[in-house]
C-alpha cells in the first residue's frame, strides 16, 4: 500500500471525507489504554529478543495479545480479580496465562521474562515493591511502565479496596485537575473505584517517584514517551540492544510536539471534566429549586384550602345570624303592641304626667 492510499484510510478521501471522524468518535473520550503503544512495543521486540512477557494489570485481554502477536510466546497476566470475561478471552489465547494475585506476591512464582510491563496499582510502594523485585531477579529484562506522568508521577493512587501495605499518605476521593494544585470534587474522581494521595510531591509519593528511587538503588535509565499519561521504559546502562532500543525511540521520548498535545490533552479533559461537574451543580440547584417551589406551592394550596374553609364556615355563620335576625323580626312583630293601645298609653301617660305637675 502506497504511502498515498495510507493517509486515504486514515483521514478520508474527496469520495468518504468523514473517516477521520468516524475513527475518532469510536475512541473514548480519554485515551488510556496500552495498546495505544504498540508502535513503541514494537520497537522494544524489534532489539530484544522478547519471548516472555509479564503484564501486572491485564484490561481486556486486547493488549495481553498484543505481545503474543508481536512475538512472545508467552504472556503471564497478573491480575489481583479478574473479571469472568476476562478469563474467557485470556483462555482462547494458547499464549496467553492468568496469574491471579497481588504483583509482589505472584512474581516470584512466575518464570523469569524478558519483558515485563507495569500497569497495575499506581503508587509508590507497589511500584517500588515491583521494580526492587525485577532489576534484582530478572536485571536482564527490560520494564515498561505506564503512568509515569500526571496525575500519579507524584502522587499516590489507591484501588479501592485499598491492598495491605500500600498506602502511606492520606487520601481524598476528590481528584486532580490540571487548573490548580489541589484535589478538587470535580476533578479526576476515583467515583468510588480509587482515591488519590491528597498532597503530591515528597518522598514515597507516585510512580515517577519510585522508579526514580529503583534505579538509584540498582541502576538502569528511563526513557518517557510523553503520551496518554506517560510511558516508561526502563533500560539497561551498558547494554548495546538498550542503547538502540533508547536510540529508536527518541522520536517517541524526544518529542516536544507529543508532551504539548498530552499536556492540551489533560487540560482540556479536566476541564470537560469541571463542566460536568458545574453542569451537574447547576442541575442538582435547579432540582432544589424545584423541590422548594413544590413545597412553596403546597403551602399555598394548603393556605388556600384553608382560607376557604373559612370563608365557608363564616358565610354559614353570616346566614345563621341573618337567619337568626329574621326570626326576632318576625317575633318581635308577633310581640309588639297594637298601635291603637299604644296611643291610648301614651295619652295616658302624658296626663300623668300633667295631674303630676298641677298637684
């Protein structure tokens, strides 16, 4: 396939201009995963005769292949609780084998490799714990290692439920943010599956950290391809299949281009992520506001029912006294003193009064 006809397939043709797009609405909003370096693998095979890999941290199984199909004959896959379908595709992979367990505790079990890839918990003493193990038992070996970059170059991050023995620093389950320092609510949230160191920084702190500690105490250099939360490749000093493997990447680790759109990349996530978070506030007040005009609305309907009970019983008791007046009326009238004897008192009492004086 020409040159030509390769960039057709990936960005379009006058004929199918959308194939750039239908590729990039397939992808997730957040690249994360590791067989987005299969290019950078192949470099590594490509020097290395690799026919054992170890992969701490297995997600579906696709990169767990992608080994076995750049070369390796066998893939163990160490993953602490595998879901059952990732036991069902690892089982139709003869290459590929299920280790389950915690990475400290299986590898000692598990057939020296050529190639181990760490992508499983991302804090300083799990990574430390896997590092000291490694360049002691296999210094041979080359270690891949993912997430060497924001958010946990520096800082812890702790799979929930937490592993005996991992956590050293005090963790919030607010996240990090590109925009400022701090853990922040709306920031890259565990969501109840991991928590974050809250302060980053410091000794025993992040993956960055204890690979920089491992190679201070045994040696070797670290290559970082600035891409999709950084990846490390551990290499040997002295070692002339490293130094071409270090040569062969440098268009990868040299790239000042990759670590600007990574770091676009995390700001404009972080970001998305902000206005969820803002977005789901302004939702979670308009509910409020809801619900208090709801309340307010059956406190008017419960004013107004009783208002109009009251209107209702006082038109009653208004008719009751008409009622009641009507009635005196009507007795008064059957009681009243006929008007002829009413003069004949009145003349009566006038002369009375008359007799009264002349006396």
């Amino acid at each position: 396939m020409t040159l030509v006809a390769e960039a057709a397939n990936e960005v379009g043709t006058r004929q199918d201009p959308h194939v750039q797009a239908r590729s990039a609405r397939q992808q997730p909003l957040l690249l994360h995963s590791m067989a987005l370096f299969r290019e950078v693998l192949a470099v590594v095979f490509e020097h290395r005769p690799i026919r054992t890999v170890v992969e701490v941290g297995v997600e579906t199984g696709q990169v767990s292949a992608c080994y076995a199909e750049l070369g390796a004959e066998a893939v163990h896959c160490v993953e602490p609780a595998p879901t059952e379908q990732l036991r069902r595709t690892l089982a139709e992979h003869d290459a590929l084998h299920l280790v389950e367990g915690r990475s400290p505790d299986v590898l000692p079990e598990i057939p020296i490799a050529d190639l181990y890839v760490l992508d499983g918990d991302h804090n300083y003493a799990a990574v430390r714990a896997e590092l000291d193990w490694i360049l002691v038992n296999a210094p041979d070996a080359v270690v891949v290692l993912h997430d060497v970059l924001w958010p946990c170059s520096r800082r812890d991050l702790y799979y929930l439920p937490r592993s005996p023995g991992d956590q050293h620093h005090e963790s919030s389950d607010d996240g990090p943010t590109i925009w400022h320092d701090d853990l922040t609510p709306s920031g890259f949230v565990g969501a109840g599956q991991f928590t974050f160191a809250t302060t980053a920084g410091g000794e025993r702190n992040g993956v960055l950290t204890a690979t920089e500690d491992a190679i201070a105490e045994h040696g070797g250099r670290l290559e970082i391809v600035p891409a999709v939360f950084g990846l490390g490749v551990l290499l040997r000093e002295g070692s002339e299949a490293d130094q071409l493997i270090g040569e062969a990447l440098s268009p990868y680790t040299g790239s000042a281009l990759l670590s600007a759109m990574e770091n676009n990349r995390l700001a404009l996530y972080t970001r998305v992520l902000a206005m969820q978070a803002e977005a789901v506030a302004h939702a979670d007040e308009a509910d409020r506001q809801v619900r208090e005009l709801q309340d307010r609305n059956a406190e008017v309907a419960e004013l107004r029912s009783r208002c109009d009970e009251l209107i209702r019983r006082h038109a009653e008791e208004l008719d009751a006294l008409r009622n009641r007046n009507e009635e005196l009326g009507r007795q008064l009238d059957r009681e009243r003193v006929p008007k002829p004897v009413r003069e004949v008192v009145r003349i009566a009492r006038r002369a009375k009064r008359s007799l009264s004086r002349r006396a």
